[in-house]
C-alpha cells in the first residue's frame, strides 16, 4: 500500500495480511489503525477497511504545512542532539531498512516514526512530537 501496489477501494482484511506478513491479527490491526489515522486506509459500509484513495487536493496542504515546520523542528532538534541520540536514529534506520526488505509493514511504520521523533525531541519543544 505505501508503494502503491493495493488501488484505492482495495478491501484490507486482517486475516489475509497476517498470513501474508507472517504474524498474528493483533498488529495488523494496529498496523490498519495507523493507516487510518494517517489518511491512508479508511472504514467503508459493509466492506471494512479499504485503501483509501487520496487525492491531489487533500495532500497539497498537508506537504505545505510540513515543508514550513519540519525544517524548522530538525533545526531545533539538531541544536541540541546527543551522540546518543543520532547513535539511536541509526539504529532506528537500520532496524527500518530490515523491516522493510522483510515486507513487515508495523515494524516499518514503527521505526520510520521513531526516526524523526528522536530528533525533533531533541528539540525540548513537546509539541514538536
């Protein structure tokens, strides 16, 4: 899905994708929650949950928002990083690479938020995170 491999309308059963990954329900679904949160998967009638189709329109101001405040957070946060933390962000990023040549969608999704998290924490400002 985050390749555009699955068209939007695809139906998103939790069982199939568990087989597919190799795991349990359980972080499929969280898996699907985070989709939906982040605009990418939505609840349709008698379907469940489907690849949402996003348009044009709805992703132009979500990027003119995070071109302005991004810069700006990695700024902040690399005033103030640690060793320890850009030790953190590699292994995050080298724990990403493996979860992705592994086809595991949670723990991609995990390591890809950690990453900026650390750095933009490092900023001090809370409501960065």
């Amino acid at each position: 899905m985050l390749n555009g491999d699955l068209a939007a309308g695809t139906p998103l059963r939790f069982k199939e994708l568990a087989e597919q990954v190799g795991t349990s329900t359980m972080p499929v679904r969280q898996a699907l929650r985070r989709l939906e949160a982040a605009g990418l998967a939505e609840r349709a009638p008698r379907r469940g949950v489907i690849v949402k189709e996003i348009s044009l329109k709805e992703l132009v101001p979500v990027y003119e928002v995070r071109r302005m405040l991004e810069p700006q957070a990695a700024r902040l946060g690399s005033q103030n990083i640690s060793a320890e933390d850009c030790d953190r962000m590699q292994a995050e990023y080298d724990l990403l690479r493996t979860a992705f040549t592994e086809g595991r969608v949670v723990a991609l999704l995990d390591h890809d938020e950690a990453i900026p998290s650390i750095l933009y924490g490092a900023s001090g400002n809370p409501i960065l995170l």
